[in-house]
C-alpha cells in the first residue's frame, strides 16, 4: 500500500510514496482510494527513487494523501 504525496491534476500523475522494499515495478497499475472509496487508477510508470515512485492517473483522480494499493 502506497500513499499519494505530490499530484498534478493537470498532467495527470502523482508522486507516491511506498514502505521500503516495497515498491511495485512498472507498468503496475493500482487503485487510488480516497476516504475508503475508489477514486481511479493509476499506472506506475517511475523514475523510482528510495521509496518514492511516480504513476500516470489512467482514470479519476488523486489527492494527497490518497490510498494507493492494488484492489
């Protein structure tokens, strides 16, 4: 489980924040919750770095502080 810590709603992607060792690998795609509802979808695509990704919003959108996990 990862958590949406930057977002560009323009641009559609989000920076995303996972627990070390824990990142998924690219072209993973994952469920954005926000408040326990499903909120979109977005596609890892990287750089990663530490324990910071970033994905492309396929569908809906992100918040900070948004619930990102497989669903």
């Amino acid at each position: 489980m990862g958590v949406s810590r930057r977002f560009n709603a323009q641009a559609k992607f989000a920076v995303i924040n996972f627990p070390l060792g824990q990142l998924p690998a690219n072209d993973t795609r994952l469920s954005i919750f926000h408040a326990g509802m499903k909120a979109g979808e977005i596609k890892i695509t990287g750089p990663a770095q530490e324990s910071f990704t970033v994905g492309d919003i396929v569908s809906g959108s992100a918040q900070e502080g948004d619930e990102v996990r497989a669903e």
